[in-house]
C-alpha cells in the first residue's frame, strides 16, 4: 500500500467506501462528488500512478478495467451512451495520483473540454 494514497486505502479497507463491483484486477466505487447522474471510478488494485507506467505486464488488468466500465454502463441502464476518461496530469484535472478510469452518464454531456 502506497501510504497517502487515498485509492489504496479504500481498497485495503482503511477508508469507508461502498465497491459496488470488484475483480482480480481492479473495484468500483462510486465519486464522492458525482458530476453526472451516474459517476463511478474503476480503479485498479495495484498502485499504477499514471498510463505512462503501463507496460505489458498491464495487459489484463488494462483491458479488465474496460471490462468492469462495460458491466457497470448496462448494470447502471446507460442505454443511451456514456463517456470514459483518464485524467492524466494537473492540466486534465488529476486528483488522485493512483490510476483510475471515469465512468461518467445517466445525462447528456457536453463537449470534451
Ligand atoms: P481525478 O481528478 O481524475 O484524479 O479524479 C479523482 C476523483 O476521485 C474525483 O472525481 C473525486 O471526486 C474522487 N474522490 C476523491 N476522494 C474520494 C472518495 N473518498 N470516494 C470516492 N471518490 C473520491
């Protein structure tokens, strides 16, 4: 476990958080300050700080996180589309240093930036 690492704490337990889906690879949760009706993160179990760190070892765990984004989109009745994104670096917006995939609907968004 990374120590300040919020992401690792909910996934070690340390920090209440209610996953509404998990695998081998990775759990959902949902944002604790929602920007859409429906919000989720899909965060992988092991610290990856960043995509850039990704190498092929990260193959399943990478299309896992898809996968589970997938399930979760028709689990939560996205029929009419949804958006997944990657906040990478402080110009995007990140956050939280701990790898993790937006899985944003439920309303009609708005352009990409
Ligand atoms: P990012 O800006 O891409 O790093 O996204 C981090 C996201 O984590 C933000 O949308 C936050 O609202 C969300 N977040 C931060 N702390 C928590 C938490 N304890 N439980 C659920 N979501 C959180």
């Amino acid at each position: 476990m990374v120590d300040d690492c919020i992401f690792c704490k909910i996934r070690d337990g340390k920090i209440p958080s209610e996953k509404i889906y998990s695998n081998d690879y990775c759990f959902v949760i949902r944002d604790i300050a929602p920007r859409t009706p429906t919000h989720v993160l899909i965060i992988p179990n092991e610290h990856v700080t960043a995509l850039s760190k990704l190498d092929k070892q990260h193959h399943e765990m990478l299309c896992a996180l898809f996968e589970s984004a997938e399930k979760i989109a028709k689990q939560e009745g996205l029929k009419n589309g949804h958006r997944l994104v990657f906040n990478q670096g402080d110009d995007a917006g990140q956050q939280v240093e701990h790898l993790h995939l937006h899985l944003l609907g439920g309303r009609r968004l708005s352009g990409m930036a």
